[in-house]
C-alpha cells in the first residue's frame, strides 16, 4: 500500500513538472526574435548606423559595465543609453566589432535574458573582451533591450 501511495505521489509529481515544463517552454520563434536584437545592436555598431542601434533599446535602457581595479575593487560604471547611440554615429576611423559566441537565451514570457560572451576589436586589433548580460523586454513593437550589463578585462578571454 504504502509502495502505491509513493508511486503514486512520484506520478503526480513527474505530471506536474513535465505541465511546468511545457507551460515555459521556449518557443523556438521567440528565442530567435530575441536574438535577432541582439544581432541588430551588432550590426548597428559595425556599421555606424545610429538610428538601427536606437530601434533596438527601449528609450529609457540602462548600460552597465563591472570591471577589476588593478587593487582588486570592483567598479561598476554606468552610462545613459544615448551618449551610447550618439558615440556609434558619431564618424570613428575603425569598425568597432562586438564577436559574441555561446549565446544563451532564456525567456519567461515578455522578459528574456541573453548572455554571450564577446571579444571586441577597433578594426582588426583586439581591445578587450567578457561578458554581455542583456535583459529584453517584449513589447508591441517587438523585443528590445531595456538594459546591458557587461564585463571587460584584457585577459583570459575564452
């Protein structure tokens, strides 16, 4: 008796997380827009393009960037979404050129969350690299970017 009362509870409780489960589940749809805004920012950034990188934030988007002082504190520096927007129009002698690889996406209804690392090159010539954490918001317009927060360091970039 007690066996079936177990198997029982182990049944109901396996139901239960494979409901969960697909009640969040990611669509394959979904993921993909989410990422393509992240691709958008990028794109907008090697080009030059301004007004592509402001379609893809929401208006009032935060950046943030963690880094290591040589003593060892860590500083946390944030800047406004539109001196960001103003610097990739402004004319600049080098692409700047933001690689991401092992992107992840995570969505729980109208937020999402992408982390990717990156390496980040003026033309060819490597500057620095980490890590991007982005926080995406579903919107009537789409999924964009309310906020950045990202590592830098010059070393032991994967």
């Amino acid at each position: 008796m007690a066996v079936t009362r177990l198997c029982a509870a182990l049944m109901a409780g396996t139901v239960a997380a494979l409901i969960s489960f697909s009640a969040n589940a990611q669509a394959p749809g979904e993921v993909a827009a989410a990422r393509a805004v992240v691709d958008q920012l990028f794109t907008g950034m090697r080009s030059g393009d301004s007004s592509l990188v402001r379609r893809a934030f929401l208006p009032d988007a935060s950046l943030q960037s963690v880094t290591t002082a040589s003593d060892g504190t860590v500083k946390v520096r944030k800047d406004a979404i539109q001196g960001f927007i103003n610097a990739v129009g402004t004319p600049h002698d080098e692409v700047w050129d933001e690689q991401i690889y092992d992107v992840k996406v995570q969505i729980d209804g109208p937020m999402a969350i992408v982390w990717t690392p990156y390496k980040f090159f003026l033309g060819s010539k490597f500057s620095h690299c980490g890590v991007n954490a982005f926080t995406l918001v579903k919107t009537t317009e789409g999924w964009k970017i309310a906020g950045i927060t990202d590592t830098r360091r010059r070393d032991n970039c994967l």
